[in-house]
C-alpha cells in the first residue's frame, strides 16, 4: 500500500538512498519500530504456543481482535482498545471454561472454537452496523502500517515489555509445564495458574500482532518463526533466538515490500515467513538425507 499514488516509490537498489526515503515518513518509522516490537513479543509467545500445541487457541484470539476493532470503530474510539479488551476477555475465557482437568484438551478445544465462532459473528454484526466510511474490513482482516502513529507505538512497547517480562519470570515452570505438565503438577508447579497466565499474555501479544498483519494473518508472525525455527533445532535457546530473528526479518522484509507494492502488508509478511518455513524444510530433509533419519524435536516442533 503505497503512502502517496501521486508520487509511487521506486526501489532503486541503492539501500542507503531507499531507506532514507522511506524513513522522511514519520509513518514508515512508526510503522518499523512496531514491527519491531510485535517481532520479538509474538515469536517469544508462540514459541511457547506451538511447544504447547495451543496454535488453536492463538488463532481464535486473533479472531477476537476482529470483533473489538470493529466495535472500537463503531463505538468511536481507538481500535488499540478494542483490540487489546477484547483478545484478553477471549483469553480469560478460554481459561475460565476450557480444560478442567489434566489430560484431555477436548473440552478447551470445544470452547475455543464456540469462543472463535461467536467473536467471528460479533464482528461482522458491528461491521455491519457501522454506517460511515471504512476502509474496510479489508484493513483490520489483512493489517495496513499506514494509520501507525507514535502513541501506538509506545502503547504496544510498553505491553511488549510487560509480557516479555512475566515471561521472563514464568519461563522456566513454563517450559517445565507445556513439556510434561503431569509431571510438573506432581512437582507442585502451578500448572492451571500457568495456563491461564498465557492465554493472557497470548491475547495480549496476538492484539499487538493483529494491528500489523490484521486478524486473519496473525499467524504469519504467531506461528510460522517459531514452527521454522523449531525445524532448524532442537535446542530451546537457540530456537527461540532463532524464531525472534526469522519474526523480525519477515515483518520488516514486509514493510519494505508494501512500502513499493500496492499489496496489503499481511501478505508479504506471511509469504516471507513462508518462504523461510519451506526453506527449513528443504535443508531438514537435505541434513536427513546425507545423515539419516533424526528423532523428531524434543519440545513439540513440528515433525
């Protein structure tokens, strides 16, 4: 999506020269320091969402965001409220009245999809009931940098910090409970106070995400680093390191893609993280090849 149709930017391969004009746009600077920070928070969080096979849970959350920006620009006030309410009410939720006890995540997964088909309705009941202008659903569905102003930026660096913090402090019982939680409840760790910690830091990190790629392409940046990153190691430290560099290379290489393409943002930043999924892939299959077959990833990668 271009900034100006009068005056389209032109890539000319001189790096230096190409980012000094797209940083004259205060929007364009905005629009990188948020990627920035919904980078690093979304491939720490689902990092720890795909070792906990909860990617459903992450992507009827994403859902939720569509119904409180919608409602937010309806109501009248800012769509950062409404997507934050409304991802963290879903979260609670799903915690409240998800898995009652240990061993089975059917029940969750019951009341994640009713949680997901009630936002999904909700939020076209708000589209719908709107009557100005709106550029559409198309831009809470599929992300636009342009409205990116300075206050978001700040509002969603301060929630990355929160998160990436607690996370800090959670992360060891954690990674303890999302491997073997039977064993971990056994070991007096907090399991059902843990999950329901997360959900909310999930909520929290998947509305900072939607506000970049839009609801529906959340998982470009929720999913995808992590699940390559865990392709390319088995090592918990280094994947995640690895996750954060493959979410943040993705959404920038994103930006300056939709900064010369008149294409929505979300695309380019699902199709380089895709890119980046395949090629993991490749080389998986290539190391396996010249050395045999290897056991599949100790914490929950994607075999």
């Amino acid at each position: 999506m271009l900034l100006a149709d009068a005056a389209s930017p032109v890539f000319s391969w001189n790096l230096v020269a190409d980012f000094q004009d797209m940083w004259s746009y205060l929007s364009m600077v905005n629009a990188f320091r948020a990627g920035l920070v919904v980078a690093v928070v979304c491939a720490v969080v689902g990092w720890f969402m795909v070792l906990r096979r909860q990617t459903f849970a992450g992507h009827t959350l994403s859902v939720a965001a569509f119904p409180g920006a919608s409602l937010a620009i309806l109501a009248g006030f800012s769509t950062t409220l409404g997507y934050f309410g409304f991802c963290i009410a879903a979260a609670l939720v799903i915690a409240a009245l998800g898995r009652k006890s240990r061993g089975s995540g059917a029940e969750e997964s019951a009341v994640t999809g009713t949680v997901q088909a009630f936002a999904l309705a909700c939020g076209y009941l708000f589209i719908s009931l709107y009557k100005g202008l709106l550029e559409g659903p198309t831009a809470l569905l599929f992300g636009d940098f342009l409205g990116i102003t300075t206050g978001q930026v700040v509002i969603l660096a301060v929630v990355g910090a929160v998160v990436l913090a607690v996370l800090a402090v959670i992360g060891r019982p954690l990674l303890f409970a999302s491997v073997d939680p039977e064993v971990a409840a056994g070991r007096g760790v907090p399991v059902r106070a843990l999950r329901t910690l997360f959900l909310v830091l999930l909520g929290a990190a998947t509305a900072e995400a939607s506000q970049i790629t839009g609801t529906l392409l959340v998982f470009a940046l929720m999913v995808i680093p992590p699940a390559t990153a865990q392709q390319l190691t088995v090592r918990p430290g280094l994947s995640l390191l690895l996750s954060v560099a493959i979410g943040l290379t993705a959404c920038w290489a994103g930006l300056v893609a939709a900064y010369y393409q008149p294409y929505p943002l979300g695309f380019f930043v699902t199709g380089f993280a895709f890119a980046g999924y395949v090629l993991a892939h490749l080389a998986r299959w290539i190391r396996e090849g010249l050395a045999g077959p290897r056991t599949p990833l100790a914490l929950g990668g994607v075999a």
